[in-house]
C-alpha cells in the first residue's frame, strides 16, 4: 500500500486542532450567509445612491419625475425584499418580488385590449398600446463587494487557526 499515515498518538491537543480545522471546513453555511448579508446590504446601499452594480445612475422612472422621490423606493417594499439564502454550496441573493426582473432586464408591457394601458407620466395622463420601462439593474456585484467576499472568507478560514493561536499562547 502507498501513501503516507500520520499518527498523532499521545498528542491529544494537535489532533484536537486537526478535528476542529476539518469541521470548520465542512461547514460552509456561516461563512455564505456572512457573504450574503454583505451582498444584501451592499445592493441596498446602491439602492440608495440609485445606481447599478457598475456605478450608472439608474434611468429616473416616471413617478420621480412627476412626485419626486427616489426611483423604485415608492413604498420601500422591492427595497425590503431584498434578501439572501445561504447553503453549504454557496449562497444567493435577490428579491421575490414581483418587479425584480422587469427593473433588473427592463421590460415592454404591451396591452391585451384596445383600450390600451392608462396611467399618470411626466405630462398627465396617457392611454398608449404599450410602455417601455428601461433596466435599472439593481443586483449583481462591484469590485467593493469582490473585495468583501474575498475578506469574509479569508477571516473564515482563518478562524481556527487564529482561534487556536490565542488559545495556545494563553
């Protein structure tokens, strides 16, 4: 048979360490919800700057330009949806919310009868066959957030043997 064995017989401490690290490396999920947090509050602070992930303004909706506000915080609820799901494997953020997509890839919204779409623009009301509602890409990541990814995870994987050089210094 090759290969190589390693007995650690009689050190009971170094096996300790040994045990600890191959736990911490099975168990990703504190490390990805860490990261998904970050992802989160990052989107959200884009959200208010109003600007994709790339640092572009987001093309002002119709209701700013009328009522003043913030684009696509009216109510604050597509703001709040936004959320994150960690795993083992990795972790993902985005929003159920109904317009997620359409604000993200943009949209045209044609309508199904030939009384047409009605609804309050820049200029009053308007009765059209169809509206084009531009992206506002809302998620996705910045060179901020690679750098905060790669930080959560360094000091992840750290953890232990940080952990376990306080303790041994002690």
């Amino acid at each position: 048979m090759t290969g190589i064995s390693i007995s650690l017989a009689g050190h009971d401490e170094a096996m300790r360490r040994v045990e600890a690290a191959i736990d911490h490396a099975e168990n990703t999920l504190d490390m990805f919800d860490q990261i998904g947090a970050a992802v989160v509050v990052s989107t959200q602070q884009r959200w208010e700057r109003e600007v994709d992930p790339d640092g572009n303004p987001w093309p002002k909706s119709i209701r700013v330009l009328v009522e003043g506000g913030k684009t696509l915080r009216d109510t604050g609820f597509f703001f709040n949806s936004v959320t994150h799901l960690p795993s083992r494997d990795g972790v993902e953020v985005g929003s159920d919310a109904i317009q997620a997509a359409v604000m993200q890839f943009g949209a045209t919204i044609t309508a199904k009868t030939e009384k047409g779409l009605t609804f309050k623009g820049a200029s009053g009301w308007a009765n059209v066959q169809s509206v084009t509602i531009p992206a506002r890409p809302w998620l996705g990541l910045d060179d901020d957030d690679d750098a905060e990814i790669m930080a959560i995870a360094t000091d992840w994987i750290a953890g232990p043997y940080q952990e376990a050089e306080a303790a041994h210094a002690r």
